[in-house]
C-alpha cells in the first residue's frame, strides 16, 4: 500500500501524506475516460484495502507504518499498470518500463544464459527498466502473470504467460496480437483481455472459466473474439478483473459479466455468474464516468465525483468502513479533513479517479472549497 510494511490493512479512505503530485492517469487496471469534465490534476490520493505482497518493492517484513515512503516511476510518465507481480509504466517518448515478478517474463527481459549454456529468466526485477524496446507505446495494461501494451499506431502486443502458469507456454518477446487494427483502449484481467477499437467494438481473448469473454460460452480464445452483446451500443471505458469485466456507455450505462461470486457484478446477488453482458441496474440514475474491476469487487465513479463499491468486503477494500460482501452498489465516504492549504474549513472533496487492485483500491480526490 506504499506503507513499508505487508499487512497494515484500513477498512476506510485514508490520505497518503507522503505523496507528492501525481498525474491523472496514475493507476492500475482502469484508464480514465471523461465524458463531461476534466478533473484538475490531482493533489492527494486514498487507498483502501490491504497489501497483500511485497511484489512492489516494499521492504520485507509484517510491521505496521503510519507513514508512507516515496514510490519511484519513471520520469514524465503518462501511463502506469499494476498486474498480480509486476508493474509497467510508459514515458511521454512512448517507452515502456517493467519491474517487479519476472519468472513468467511478464518484465519483458530475456532469458540470462548461464555458465552451463543454458537460460533462465530473472525471477525479479526491483526497480524499473525498459521493456517493448522497438514498439512506441501510449498505454499498458498487467495480468496476472502477462502484460499487453497498445502502441501509438493502435496495434496490441503481448508477453508473458497469458492464461493461468502451465495453460500456455511462456513468452518474453512481445508478440501482435493479430486480428485487431485501431484499438482505442485496452484492460487486462488475471488471465483474459479486452480491446475496444475506435469504431466501438469489444473484442475479448484468453481464459474464459466464468464466462468473463461475454461471448456466451465458457470456452477460452486464442484470437480475439467480438463481443456482440455490446454492439449497438457507445461505449467509452472498459474494465477487466479477476475473472469478471465490465464497460461503460456514454449515456453513463454500466454493463458486467463474467463471475459473480461475492456480488462483483453489482446485480444484487452473490452467487450469479453471466456470460453475456448484462447492464447494472442497480446504477440506474447515477451518471457513471469510469469504472474499475479488482480481483473480487468492482469500484464506479460518477461525474460529481462520488465513488460506489460492490463485491467481496474483507481487507477493507469496498472502503465504506465495514467488511460486508455486498451485490449493492454502496457509496464510499470521503471522511477526510481538508488539506492544509484549503482557506475554509468549509468544502468537497471529489473523486477523479479510481482504480481497483486485487485486493484494494485506490482513489484520486480533490477538495474545492465552498
């Protein structure tokens, strides 16, 4: 969680004081898509949740901190991915950079050969260093043990292992993936993928165990398949978790499928799994800008920069306070104070970013005084 330590878990939001400013496409798994306005840029950031490995370089060790440390990144950096191991990040000169897990050569670093002849890939890789070296990239995006990166000229590319260790041989060279052209955006899930290209199609690939494709069956691809349930509609983000996805029209619609378990689909339920999407309803009347899919929970912010959680509740990471599991969209408190420089004691803090990891969630907010 950026506190030094591996298991300080928080049930709420809680400021992150030793932070500096972030640009705001800063994130995990979702990229921001506004449809009306443009958030300022970022003063502070809230986590909730539990850090539940030392895979982002935090120090060993099960001790609490109250304090953060500073988090490294590649200078100018305009867009960042956290996966279930490693991390990817790519510069204003579209150059990609991993760190972190390796031993799936998710880093993109080849294999070392060793003094008996043989190679074996570095199992980690502690601080960040170029990947994708000949591709010109504008955003990444982590699984769970393989990475997918979109370059300037909308090609998709990919390494690693893609589907669950031993499904699939592992890869270190990045590789096209073939049959998409002008892809807009991209979100990786553990073990599947999504490509929305800038003609508004979905295209899914990968595992398929719980339907998380929408293509209605449950049987995994290789190739990209279009997701036809969501053909005549708009959309303008898109999000993929553990084993669930889910996409956003421009009308401010939420669309889920995939596993249900837990309530991460927000249909009310926590048991249902669908292999189709199907639109939340339980979001009707709120106007929906984005939206997040962790490993067992989902996150949605609307565009008076209000946040609501659903799915698995424990480690804090639905960040109302409690640790209930819940199929119901529920609103996250902001009970923060306001920052020292604000001139009133009399304010708003609103959200303009959201991002679910495997088990937590991170949120960018701004105070405007009153």
């Amino acid at each position: 969680m950026g506190f030094g330590g591996r298991r300080a878990a928080g049930h709420g939001p809680v400021r992150r004081e030793g932070l500096g400013p972030l640009h705001r496409r800063s994130g995990c798994v979702r990229r921001l898509r506004r449809r009306s306005r443009q958030p300022q840029l970022p003063r502070h950031m809230r986590r909730l949740g539990v850090e539940s490995a030392g895979n982002a370089r935090a120090p060993a060790g099960d001790q609490d901190r109250e304090l953060p440390g500073a988090c490294r990144r590649p200078h100018r950096g305009q867009d960042r991915a956290g996966g279930g191991w490693h991390c990817l990040a790519v510069d204003d000169k579209g150059r990609a950079y991993a760190w972190g897990g390796n031993e799936y050569g998710q880093c993109g670093e080849e294999p070392e050969r060793k003094e008996d002849g043989t190679r074996a890939l570095r199992r980690d890789i502690p601080i960040p260093q170029r990947c994708a070296l000949k591709l010109k990239v504008r955003q990444v995006a982590a699984g769970g043990t393989h990475s997918v990166v979109l370059t300037q000229e909308g090609h998709v590319w990919t390494w690693g292992q893609p589907w669950p260790p031993g499904d699939i041989k592992k890869i270190s060279t990045p590789v096209r993936v073939q049959g998409l052209e002008q892809v807009s955006m991209i979100a990786v899930g553990a073990f599947h993928n999504l490509a929305l290209s800038v003609d508004g199609i979905l295209w899914a690939w990968g595992n398929n165990e719980y339907g998380q494709l929408g293509i209605g069956d449950t049987q995994p691809r290789s190739q990209p398949i279009r997701v036809e349930g969501l053909s005549n509609l708009s959309l303008v983000d898109i999000a993929a978790g553990g084993w669930h996805s889910a996409a956003l029209t421009k009308e401010g619609e939420v669309y889920a499928w995939g596993r249900g378990e837990h309530g991460r689909l927000g249909f009310g339920d926590d048991k249902s799994s669908h292999m189709v999407p199907l639109k939340v309803q339980l979001l009707a009347g709120e106007d929906i800008v984005q939206v997040s899919c962790g490993g067992t929970h989902s996150v949605v912010l609307t565009s008076d920069g209000r946040i609501f959680s659903y799915g698995r509740g424990d480690h804090g990471r639905l960040g109302d306070g409690r640790k209930v599991t819940t199929g119901h969209p529920m609103e996250v408190p902001i009970n923060l104070p306001p920052p020292k420089t604000s001139t009133s004691s009399e304010g708003l803090w609103q959200a303009n970013y959201v991002a679910c990891g495997g088990r937590h969630t991170l949120a960018i907010v701004t105070w405007t005084d009153m």
